[in-house]
C-alpha cells in the first residue's frame, strides 16, 4: 500500500521537482526594484523650468537652451524660455511674471548684478530654486553654473604679456560693457597680472559695449597710434571680430596677439582661431554648462532640498583654443548638433 | 543783427573747427593723415546713414526704421550666402527686399496718411523681428567662404584712401546731385518746406513721398553692406542699440531741422565730422566710456543751446511740423 502509493507520488514528486527547478531561473531573472529611482522620476516629470536669458539668437544662449531641454524634456519636464531681447526691463517683467507662474526652477542669465538680485531673493523664498548662469547677481541663490571671469582675465592677459617677451610692452584691453560684472570681473583679473608686469604698458583700456562695430572702431584707432601694440585682451569672442578686422586690416595679423573668451561655438570660436583673427580663445564650453546646470537641477528637485537653503557654485573648467587643437573635432562644438 | 546770421551749421562748424585745431595742437598723433583718414572711415557707416535720413528729413518726415533697413536685408545677404546661395543673388534679393519695405513704408506715409514717426518706429519693430524670428539663425550672421572678397567695400584701401572713405563720399555727390540738380530734389524741398503749397501747384508729392523711403532704404541697406563688410559679420542686433539717435544727431547736429525743407548734404558732412572727431579724439585719449557719453552730451547741448540763443523761435518763425 505505502509502496503503492509512493509508486504512485514518485513521478508527481519528480514532476513537482523538475517544476520547482524550471522556475528557479525565472525567479533569478526578476531583478531587484531600485529604491531610488522611482522617487526620481516622480520628483521631475511634469515640472517646469523657466530659462530667462538676456536673449535667444545666439550661440551661448541657444546653446544653454538646447542642453537644458535634451537633459530634462526625457524626464517629463518642461522647459520654457523667456525671451527680453536685451531689454533689461523687459526681463525683469519676465521674472516677476514668472514668480506667480510658480515653475519648479527658473534658470537666470543676468544683465548685470543688481536689477534681478531682489527678484531672485523672492523667487527662493517662495520655493522656486534659481540657477544663475555665467553672469551672476549680487544675490547667491541655490547655484551659479559659470565661468570664472576673473581667471579669465588672468589668464588671457597671461598669455598677452607672454607674447609681448621682448617686444614694444604696450598692449590694449577691449572691454565689454561696464554695467556687467562680467566685464569688471575680467578687468580685475588683467590688472591682478598686470600688478606683477610693470614693463606692461597699457595704452587703452575702453569699453566696447560687446559691439563689434565699436570694437573695431576703437582698435583702429589704437593701432593706428601704437602700430608697434604687442597685444589685445578682449572680452567676448562675439565682440572682438571687430577687434580682430580693425588688426587685419592694419596688416597686423600674427604681430598683434589678440586673446579673447567665449563660449566655444564652431564658427566663433574655432574657425576664427584657426584663420589666425584670434590667438588664443578661452572656451567655457557651453554644452557642458548646461549640462550641469541639469545636473544641478536634477539634484535640486530630487534631494528636496528647501530652495535658498543650499548655496554652491560650478565654475567651468577652460578650454584654451589655440592654433594647435582649433582643428581638431573635440574642442567645439556645433549648434546644429545641440539642437538635434 | 550780425549774430542772427550765424545758423547752427556755422555754430557747429565752429565747435568742430576749435576741437580740430585743439586735438591737432594738443594730442600727439591726432594730426597724421592716418589718424584722419581712420577718423573718416569710423563714421563713414553712419554718415552714409545720415544721408538716407537727410532725404526723408528735408522732405518733412523721419525714418526710424532706418537701422533695420541696415540691418537685416545685409544680414539676409550673409545668411543666403551662408545657407550655399550666390552672392549676386543673395545681393540682389536684399535689395529688393530693402525696395518693398521703402514702398511699404512709403505708401502708409503718402497715401494712408499715417505720421512718418509712428509708421517707421512700427515698420522698424516688424522688419527686425522678421528678420530675427524667420531669415537668420544667430542674431550675429557670420562671414562665410562665399562672400569671399567682397570685405573690400568695408576693408579695402584705394590709393591709400579706405574704400569705405570713398563710398561715403560717393554716396555724399550723388544725394547732393539728387537734392540739388535734379528735379525730384527740388519737389523734396518744396514738399517739405510746405507740403500743401507744394500739392497745390501740382508737385506729385504722394508719389515722392513714397520714392523718399524707398531711396532712405536702400542708401541703409548699403550702408549695411558696408558694415558688415567691414566688421566681417552682420551684429543684427545693432536695430537694439542707440544707433538711430546718433543718425538723428548727425542730421540736426549739421543743421537740418526736423521741419524740413532746410539743409543738405554739406550739412550732414560737418555733422559726421563734429562726431567723428570728438570720438577720436577721446580714443586717443583713453577716456571711458560713460566720460565719453558726458562730454558727448555737453558738446551737444552747447550746439543746441546756442542755436536756441541766436535764431529765438517765435509765431513767424516756427512751422507748422516743428518737432
């Protein structure tokens, strides 16, 4: 009877076995739920970003634009832009539109560092986090993504005296606007090298207000009282095309070193370099500006952090363009590309 | 008696005469012709500009769309040019484009009746947005492989006298010819000295009005193509700078009041002249910015205040029109 029966529960119980082990593969096939994620993903989607520049149409900002959405738009997040067109009071409209809009995080470009400071003030203390960019306000608000203007000017003056070795010592600086703290900012750092150089002689120092047609008008001028000048520091690689066309048509091109900034875009920055109007460009690499300004901002909204409680800084790391690596396929970047 | 015939062309002759005379004596390297000649070739640009505002001035209006005309049909030429299109095509649609927002322009002035200043102020907002929301893709239209060898109309030197030196002086006879010798700038001055009169004796003004616009746009969008030829690029953003005021400056700096019917060429010239040499001088100089915006705007009012004080505006004197 027992044998009887378990002649019979045999085959169920190998069965019952073999079935056993046919889903243990199965059950190591589901994986581990991560904890985190889902939190994540919940923290972002259908939040909105508010990205106010001091205007679109050109390749910083477009730049920032772009990145901004190709990080976050995949996470079910909206990214809008507010466009002042270089109005100042019309940004500042912007901002305070957008303060009752309540978007999760507003993304600020700033004119200069005094008409938003208040704003931005208001804006963290009624939970919306500010990100400022390259141009920051006299307010620190949760981030600054940006260039270190100061060691821009540092450098780029670096570079003039160094080519000015055993020449006329007389350089010329062409500033950009003064209402800009960028422009101070980079001002201050040329007078830090130019401190420690007293044989340097700067001949001109003016501003240009980030217009290629003054620009030019000005370096014209200069050159054509100092054609001996050894070199130029300029402030924004948008602005000193002009710089560079009033050293071109001097026939100075290779005598004058003109060091400038800007944000690395193919044709302002590396196909300029590499036809000799520029000698050394510092990069700030836009696309990787906004990819921490996502980065920050994915941080921001998934930590749950309180805005205005945390206050940091990112400051780029440069890229120098020079004659060697303007050639080669890494050390700028396309528009188009961005914005596929 | 003998004060009241000094005009304010003469005034600011004179101011332009002692700040030359001082410069030369006082600042080392002012008085070289090539100091002169980059002088002229710095405010060529707005001189040609000042030309085109001249026209619709004498003729009892004002173009303040003027900077968008120098702005996006030459932006439209570098963007063509960029986009693989040819240069003489991409030259020739501006100009056209240039010629339609004239008549446009015209046309709402002459026959819809609508005032100069309101109807360019619109037409100005329309054609930079047009250009910066449809026909480029950066606000700064950069230099391409095609355009190669035109940056000579901004870069170029002939017989050491910049080309763009030689364009403004160009377009200076032609604008004389055209005001002085020709019939149609004789209908101007007529219009603009006293429109109703000038309808009543039978001058087609309606037709010359709109020829009046078309003419100010296409000498802005050649003014345009100068510039950018000359900073190798198109800052189409210059329609946001504070460069029409200075056009305006010019005009009436050199004494073509915004009553029209007065002034001409000769005038916008000693305008340009007094501009230009005040910049260059305080280049040299090495004054800031924000000084050079003060003694800029005192040299001015001492010009106007002066005019004021030596021609006194009164019921005969004043027009109808007088801004």
């Amino acid at each position: 009877m027992v044998f009887g029966l378990t002649r019979q529960l045999k085959p169920l119980i190998g069965g019952a076995a073999i079935a056993a082990l046919a889903t243990f593969p199965a059950l190591a096939q589901q994986g581990l739920d991560e904890p985190f994620q889902g939190a994540f993903k919940q923290a972002l989607a259908g939040k909105t970003v508010a990205y106010v520049p001091v205007a679109m149409n050109f390749d910083l900002t477009e730049g920032w634009f772009a990145g901004l959405k190709k990080e976050l738009e995949p996470y079910g997040m909206k990214v809008i832009v507010r466009d002042p067109n270089w109005s100042t009071s019309a940004g500042a409209q912007a901002v305070t539109t957008l303060l009752s809009e309540k978007p999760a995080v507003m993304v600020i470009h700033n004119p200069d560092v005094q008409t938003y400071a208040k704003l931005l003030q208001r804006a963290e203390k009624e939970g919306i986090a500010v990100i400022q960019i390259n141009m920051g306000s006299v307010y620190r608000s949760s981030a600054f993504v940006g260039a270190n203007w100061i060691e821009i000017g540092e450098r780029n003056a670096e570079a003039v005296v160094k080519a000015c070795e055993g020449k006329s010592n007389k350089i010329a600086v062409v500033q950009g606007a003064l209402s800009a703290a960028t422009s101070a900012y980079t001002l201050k750092g040329v007078e830090n090298v130019l401190a420690k150089h007293p044989e340097i002689k700067v001949v001109s120092s003016q501003a240009a207000d980030w217009d290629a047609a003054k620009a030019k008008a000005i370096t014209q001028t200069v050159l054509k009282q100092h054609p001996d000048l050894c070199g130029i520091v300029g402030f924004w690689d948008g602005m000193d095309i002009g710089t560079a066309a009033a050293v071109k048509e001097a026939g100075l091109t290779g005598k004058v070193f003109l060091a400038t900034s800007g944000g690395g875009e193919r044709k302002g920055a590396c196909e300029l370099v590499k036809s000799g109007a520029f000698d050394l460009n510092l990069s700030y690499d836009v696309p990787t500006q906004a990819a921490d300004m996502a980065a920050m901002i994915k941080w921001l909204l998934s930590s749950g952090v309180k805005p205005g409680t945390v206050k940091g800084s990112i400051y780029t790391t440069l890229i120098p363009i020079t004659k060697e690596n303007a050639s080669s396929e890494t050390a700028c970047w396309n528009l188009s590309d961005l914005k596929k | 008696m003998e004060l009241k015939q000094i005009n304010q062309q003469g005034i600011v002759f004179g101011i332009f005469f002692l700040l030359f005379v001082a410069f030369a004596a006082l600042l080392p390297g002012f008085a070289t012709t090539q100091n002169m000649l980059t002088l002229l070739q710095n405010v060529s640009v707005l001189g040609i500009l000042g030309l085109a505002m001249a026209i619709v001035v004498i003729g009892r209006g004002v173009d303040l769309s003027l900077i968008a005309t120098l702005a996006v049909p030459p932006g439209l030429v570098l963007q063509m040019v960029q986009d693989g299109h040819s240069l003489p095509g991409a030259i020739t649609t501006a100009l056209m484009l240039a010629l339609v927002f004239g008549a446009i322009n015209g046309w709402l002035i002459a026959y819809a009746e609508v005032p100069s200043l309101f109807t360019t102020l619109a037409s100005g907002l329309f054609l930079a947005g047009l250009g910066q929301a449809v026909l480029f893709n950066l606000d700064v239209v950069q230099w391409s492989p095609g355009m190669q060898g035109f940056e000579r109309l901004g870069q170029g030197i002939v017989f050491g006298i910049p080309v763009s030196v030689i364009v403004f002086i160009i377009a200076c006879l032609v604008v004389a010819f055209l005001l002085r010798i020709t019939r149609i700038g004789a209908y101007i001055y007529a219009i603009g000295d006293n429109p109703y009169g000038a309808k009543v004796t039978g001058i087609p003004s309606r037709p010359i009005i709109v020829l009046q616009y078309v003419l100010a746009a296409l000498i802005g969008c050649f003014a345009g193509l100068v510039l950018a030829a000359s900073v190798n690029s198109m800052p189409t953003r210059i329609f946001n700078s504070t460069m029409i005021y200075d056009v305006i400056l010019v005009v009436v700096l050199g004494g073509i009041g915004l009553s029209g019917g007065r002034g001409g060429v000769l005038n916008v010239v000693i305008g340009t002249l007094l501009i230009g040499t005040m910049l260059n001088g305080m280049t040299i100089m090495d004054i800031p910015y924000s000084g050079q915006n003060l003694i800029k705007g005192v040299v001015l009012l001492i010009a106007v205040i002066a005019d004021s004080f030596l021609n006194p505006r009164n019921e005969e004197t004043a027009q109808q029109g007088d801004i």
